[in-house]
C-alpha cells in the first residue's frame, strides 16, 4: 500500500494543478481570441470586397447608361449634320426656282 500524501504535498499538487488549468485557460482564450479575430478580418474582408462590387456595379451601370446617352447625341448631331445642308440645298434650289 501506498502511503497517503501528507497535507503539504497535496497543496503542492493543487498549486501544480491550479497553475496548469490557469495556463490552459489563458492559452486557450489565446487561441480563441485569434480565431474570432481571424474571422472578424474575414468579414471585414468580405464585406470590403462586396462594397467594391457594389461600387463598381453602379458605376459600370452609370458608364453603360452615359454611352448610351452619348450615342443619342451623337445620333442627333449626325442627322442635323446631313440635314442642314441637305435642308440648305433644297432651300436654294426651291429659292432658285421661284426667284428670277
């Protein structure tokens, strides 16, 4: 049989035993400090990266609808383009043909 462990040696064991779980527990708060903060930056980085979307959607929506308002405009200039002088022609000959 073995001898039961005197009083000083079992507070020597509950000292060991309490400094263990304490820097169990503090390494464990570590590790999950970490992880949390690594997800945290995982979002922070995802919703970044959606931000950005969503800002490049909308300004690629703003572009494709300037170019379409600059292709009407451009439409309309050409076709003022070939009809003033077209309008200015038909006038002189209709001027031509009514003044002597």
């Amino acid at each position: 049989m073995m001898p039961d462990p005197s009083p000083s040696e079992l507070a020597r064991d509950l000292a060991q035993l309490e400094a263990r779980v304490t820097r169990e527990r503090q390494e464990l708060l570590t590790e999950l400090r970490q992880g949390f903060a690594d997800v945290r930056r995982a979002i922070e980085a995802q919703s970044e990266q959606r931000i950005s979307r969503d800002v490049y959607e909308a300004d690629q929506r703003r572009l494709d609808s300037d170019i379409a308002n600059i292709r009407e405009e451009v439409s309309k200039i050409r076709r003022l383009v070939i009809v003033s002088p077209v309008a200015v022609i038909a006038t002189a000959i209709a001027l031509s043909s009514i003044l002597p």
